[in-house]
C-alpha cells in the first residue's frame, strides 16, 4: 500500500549484528489489517567488511531504514543479511525462527549505493523480484548474474567529488535517487 517499513524497534538477539550468525528482531515494522509483522535479520557472511555501526540511530539518515557502516578490509569485501518476515511476537529463541508471513506487493530500496573513494565501488544485488527501477541519471551500473541475481554498482570514483561540508547536504546524497534502486515484489516471505 505503498507505506514504509519501519525498522526503528530492534531487540539484539544474537551478538551484536556484526558478526556472520548474529540475529535481530525489529519489532513492528509494519501493521496490516490489524496484524503486527516483525522482521528476523539475520546476518549471514561478512567478508573483507568491518560493521562498524549495525543500525545506530546516531548517525541516521532515516530512523526508519536498516542502516549499516560498512569499512572495506580487502578488495571485493561484502556482507549478506537475511531478513524474515515473520507474525508479531511470534520469534522463538530456540528454533530461531517465527511465523512466517508474505508480504504482497513490495517495494525494497537500497540508498546510497556510491563509491566510498577511487577503486572502492559499492554494491548492491537483488534477486527473485518482478522488476526494479533507477532514476533515468543513475550512476549504477547494472549486470545480472549467473545466480539471477541483479548486481548494482556505482561506476564513479571517489562518491563523484562529493565531499560532505555538513550533515544536511550527507543526507540529501544519502537518498539520492541516482545512487538507488528499488526492487519490486509480489510477494515475499523472505530475502537476502
């Protein structure tokens, strides 16, 4: 219904979130028809990465998006999450897992894809969605893979020029459309 998911309520439920296997739950990201929905994330690799902030709410751009600060350690450095979509309070602990729920009709932005300084390109790649969308200026290129995934890549140096004088023009780079893209489901339970 074109409304945000809101993850702003997060319980650490295994280490920190920096770590591959560490978990969160992000309570009440979205309301539908009266049902709660929570979302597991689950941190699945990180390589050549350091977290230094796993969704720190001090140095956001939106209080409401899945925020990370990411470091290259070595070259070609990622770092995968899982996110589960589950039924209001219904995470269990043990099987860390909840019930599962899908979600129709939805649309997951990835912001502020850009080049962290020459020969550091982020990236992002997105999979099983019914289409996706860039701005008619976006400096990302994009190329699929073998795995059908869709790789999205700034094809800049050095964010471009950009040097943030102060936080307001940051953040007006941050959620820029053309260093975004938005991946469009019609359904989705689950995704990394």
């Amino acid at each position: 219904n074109g409304e945000q998911l809101k993850f702003d309520t997060m319980e650490l439920k295994v280490g920190d979130g920096k770590s591959a296997g560490n978990i969160a739950v992000f309570r009440n990201i979205k309301t539908i028809d009266g049902q709660v929905i929570d979302a597991i994330v689950t941190t699945v690799n990180t390589a050549g990465v350091t977290i230094n902030r796993y969704d720190d709410a001090t140095v956001s751009v939106d209080n409401n998006f899945f925020q990370l600060d990411l470091r290259t350690t070595a070259a070609n450095g990622s770092a995968q999450f899982k996110f589960d979509f589950i039924k209001g309070g219904t995470y269990d602990a043990v099987t860390k897992t909840g019930q599962a729920v899908i979600l129709q009709n939805v649309a997951l932005n990835s912001y502020d894809i850009d080049a962290a300084s020459s020969g550091q390109n982020q990236f992002q790649e997105f999979g099983g969605f019914a289409t996706y969308t860039v701005s008619s200026a976006t400096v990302l290129n994009q190329s699929t893979l073998a795995t059908n995934f869709v790789h999205f890549q700034d094809t800049g140096n050095a964010n471009d020029g950009f040097v943030a004088a102060d936080l307001v023009e940051a953040t007006k780079r941050a959620v820029s459309d053309n260093y975004r893209v938005m991946a469009l489901y019609d359904a989705i339970s689950s995704f990394e």
